[in-house]
C-alpha cells in the first residue's frame, strides 16, 4: 500500500472520534425538513408518546441557528448538549495538537 494512503487512513483511524462529531455539528447546521418526520428514538418507533430525549437535535439545531427561546421550548437540554458536544470537540483538538507536540520531540 502507498505510504501517502497508510498515512491517510493513520490519521483518520486516530482521529475518527473528532471528526464524527465536527460532522455532527455540520448535519445540524443544514436546514431541517419540516414535512417529514424520521425518528431513530426506539421510544417513539415503539408507539411510547414520551421519550425524554426526543426533541434534543432539533433543539441543538435551533441554537445552532440562533434561535435560542425557540430551542429551549422544544428541549431545555438542548443548548447543554451543544456545550458538551463542543467540549468535547475541543477537548479532542487539544489533545490531539498535545500527541503530535510530544511525538515530534
């Protein structure tokens, strides 16, 4: 196998966890479809009316767009997971810029 592609497929399989939420954060800045609902909620794909989850992405997505008083009313969780998804989001970066200052000495 090239070198080049060895690198490449290094690099991601390093950093997978990184990118799969910086690709989050992108699929929750596109623009949402208002007449179809797809749901993954097990809750809801059972027929249970209440899940205590549901509602967070497109509340992430509201604040995301600015709209903060909207996102609170659909889920008052969802502006905390945003802080958390880019915590971590930061916290990988940092640890990453750390691992490749310390492998280079």
């Amino acid at each position: 196998m090239n070198k080049k592609i060895k690198t490449g497929l290094w690099w991601i399989n390093r950093h997978l966890e990184l990118l799969l939420w910086l690709m989050i954060v992108v699929l929750l800045l596109l623009p949402m479809p208002i007449d179809t609902h797809f749901t993954l909620c097990p809750f809801s794909n059972l027929g249970w009316h209440y899940c205590p989850g549901c509602g967070v992405g497109r509340a992430c997505h509201l604040a995301l767009q600015g709209d903060l008083g909207a996102s609170l009313a659909m889920h008052p969780l969802g502006i905390f997971a945003l802080i958390v998804i880019f915590f971590r989001i930061f916290s990988l970066i940092k640890f990453s810029i750390y691992q490749s200052k310390t492998q280079t000495l």
